[in-house]
C-alpha cells in the first residue's frame, strides 16, 4: 500500500508555508467566494492564492479549493468567474458540495478533479457510487462515518479516492450542516459565515405551563455547553486507519487555527503516517505532542465507535482550554532572528519544535545557547537582542522588532515554553 496522503489546513500564506514544513503532502484553502470558511479565506485574493499554489507545486505539494459552499440563484454567474479563475491558477482540485456545481465545473474545468465536501453527507455505497459515476474522484465522508463503512466503501468502489477527518474541531449540528447560526445572527454557515454559536454558554429554563414560571436549571455557574463539542482527535487509532487500507487521504480541521496549531499537528500525523509503514508505531509520542495544543478537549468521535457506545462527545464546561505549551516565538525567514508571541526575559528557556525532516547543532555564544536536553532541543537566551542591536530588559507579543538568535534555527521553526497552571 502507497502512503497515505496528510491533508492540512492553508488559512493563509504563512499556515501554507508551515504545513508544508511540518510535512504535509496536499493542503486546502480557498478564496472567500463559496468557501464554508469565508473569514479566513478573506486572507486569499486571486493573486496571492496563485502565488500559494505555485509555492506548493515548488515544493510538491497539491492545493484543493474549496468551493463547498451552497450558492443562491443570484450567485451562479459569480460560481462560474469563480471555477474560471481556479482553474486559470492551476489548483489541483476543488472540494465541491452539490451536484450542480460539480456539474458546474466538470463543464468549466473538465481536467480538475472534483473532491465530494464532507457537507454532502457521504455515508455509503449507494451515494458513494452515484458520485463517483457522476465524475467525482474523490468523497470527503461525512464525520459520521464509521471505518467499516469506508471499507465496504473501497471494496465496491476500489478507483474511489476516500479522505476522513482525523482531528480538529467537530460540529454540534450533522457534519456541520447548521441553521443556529443564520437563526442568531443572520449568519449562514451553509455559505461560510457560521459564528461558532455552538461553542458559546446557555442557560436552561424549564416552563410550568400551568403557571407560566420559569426554573432555571443550573449545573454551572456561568451556564453549560451544551452544544459545545470536544475536538476530534485521532492520533491513536492512525494506524488502524492505514491498516484498513480504506483511505486514501487523511485530513487535519484547521483554516482558521493558530499557526503552531497547524505545524505541531501536522507533524505529530506526519510522524505517525510515517512510523506505521517503519512498524515504529508510537501513539503516546504524538498524543504528547498534540496535547500542547489549544483545545476543547478531545473525543475519537464516530471512526472507530458508534456514538451510542460512549458518551463523551460533549466538553459542558469550558469553550476552549489551553494546552499544555505557550507558543513563545517562531523563526523568521531570515533563520537568524525570530518574532515573539509571548513575554519572554534574560534567561528563560524554550523548548524548540523544528519543522518535519530539520536537523540543528549546539552553539553557545554571548547571546545565548542552543542544547539538547533529555532528547529535547532547548533555546536559552542570555540577552534579548533585536536586529537592530538594541538590548532589552523583556519582550512582549506585541512587540515588533525581530529578536536574534544565537544561532541559525530553519525557517518557521516554533518556540514554546511550558504552560503554568
């Protein structure tokens, strides 16, 4: 079996440039027009999504459009400008919702591959092989999907391509087809807009209609989360999920995370891609990883369980909590100096995450020193030093001005320091 593809999240250029550092194969972005991340595509016109894909086919990686919003009567001469352009850059393939559109490109841009959205709800052989006659190469599963599914999946249509979901955030509503949003705030997240209504606290009341009071039912002090679920995390069952040689492709949510979000996750999947086929298979090496990400919790969802069978989906408590690291810095392109995302002194150490493949030495000069320790590379900074030569007494993330390094670190390197509780 060929190895399977990492799929990651490309919110902008710089998450382009650092999933593909951490050792992604494809990734998926879009331009805000019928992308169901509309905000964070705003950070892609035409233009600079040309320049990200030549950067990736630089680096032989593969871009995947998403063009999986559900568009309106008015909007199909815009749906069609749109496929033009993508097809005038030269994306690999477009992540489509509805048949329509599908149709839509198969007439535009017959040699792009047409990947099936998660949004349409793919859950079996029937709807699987209607697609795939109908031109698709590729169905995203609908997270409610089991692995015995896309077994049964693969087997009866072998030339159909399968990707799941493997980690990031989960929707409360059935793979993520969402009216609370639009029903709140006007904002459809059917068209890219949702507000994340679902992760927000409420309060429950209960009505005595022979009286018309209202008992509150508290169960927290600031409300509960009732809708709020726990990220999918499914680093531990990789190798279960190569084993089935059902997927083709795995894929990390993720277009409107953090930067260190994006690296750190795709390398723990890259390293566990990786293992697997060098029967070196570690599930507790890269859960330690993806624990220092911010979460919601985590739950392995429906892949490998039945929802029925656990009752664990659900975080009632908190919307987001911190990992268990504090992303401090990470290294500009100039490999000599980095940019500080939080406060850091004279003296303080921080651990040091390089990008997929990237070897360092240990240096020590009066700036500072680079070391290993216990296995792990450390940064130790005797003076903070910006590139201008000023000495500071601290820096902060707000500050601007590149701080140096001791030595050279790969570009988009992270530094991180432990978080105290």
């Amino acid at each position: 079996m060929n190895k399977v593809e990492l799929l990651s999240p490309a919110g902008d250029m710089e998450k382009l440039k650092i999933a593909i550092a951490y050792g992604a194969n494809a990734v998926y972005a879009g331009v805000s027009h019928f992308s169901l991340r509309c905000h964070s595509a705003k950070e892609f016109n035409y233009e600079t999504f040309e320049e990200a894909v030549k950067y990736a086919h630089s680096k032989n990686v593969k871009v995947y459009a998403t063009v999986n919003g559900f568009p309106f009567n008015n909007q199909i001469k815009l749906i069609k400008n749109h496929i033009q352009k993508l097809k005038e850059i030269g994306v690999d393939a477009m992540i489509i919702s509805t048949l329509g559109v599908i149709k839509l490109a198969k007439e535009i841009a017959p040699e792009i591959d047409i990947h099936l959205s998660t949004q349409a709800n793919a859950l079996n052989i029937l709807d699987a092989k209607a697609y795939y006659d109908y031109g698709v190469k590729r169905i995203i599963s609908a997270r409610e999907a089991s692995l015995k599914d896309l077994k049964q999946i693969k087997e009866a249509i072998p030339k159909l391509e399968i990707e799941t979901f493997v980690h990031g955030a989960m929707c409360f509503a059935y793979s993520g087809r969402c009216l609370i949003s639009a029903l709140q705030f006007g904002r459809n997240a059917n068209k890219g807009s949702c507000a994340n209504d679902c992760r927000y606290p409420y309060v429950m009341y209960a009505e005595n209609p022979e009286t018309g009071k209202l008992l509150k039912l508290e169960e927290y002090e600031d409300g509960t989360y009732i809708m709020n679920s726990k990220d999918l995390n499914l680093i531990n069952h990789v190798d279960e999920i190569l084993a089935s040689e059902a997927v083709d492709s795995i894929k990390i949510e993720g277009r409107t995370k953090a930067p260190y979000y994006v690296g750190v996750v795709t390398k723990a999947y890259r390293n566990a891609i990786d293992d697997y086929f060098k029967n070196k298979f570690d599930a507790k090496k890269y859960e330690r990883e993806i624990l220092t990400t911010k979460n919601r919790g985590f739950t392995d969802a429906y892949l490998v369980k039945r929802p029925f069978e656990k009752n664990d989906t659900q975080n009632l408590e908190t919307s987001l909590t911190n990992g268990s690291y504090q992303v401090s810095g990470i290294v500009n392109e100039d490999k000599k100096s980095f940019m500080c995302k939080y406060k850091t002194f004279p003296n303080d150490e921080a651990e040091i995450v390089l990008p997929y493949g990237a070897k360092i030495k240990e240096c020590e000069n009066e700036i500072g020193k680079i070391y290993k320790d216990n296995k792990k590379w450390k940064l130790k900074l005797y003076k903070i030093i910006t590139n201008k030569d000023k000495e500071l007494e601290s820096v902060h993330s707000g500050n601007l001005n590149p701080i140096k390094l001791p030595c050279e670190l790969p570009y988009l390197t992270f530094l991180r320091k432990k978080e105290i509780k």
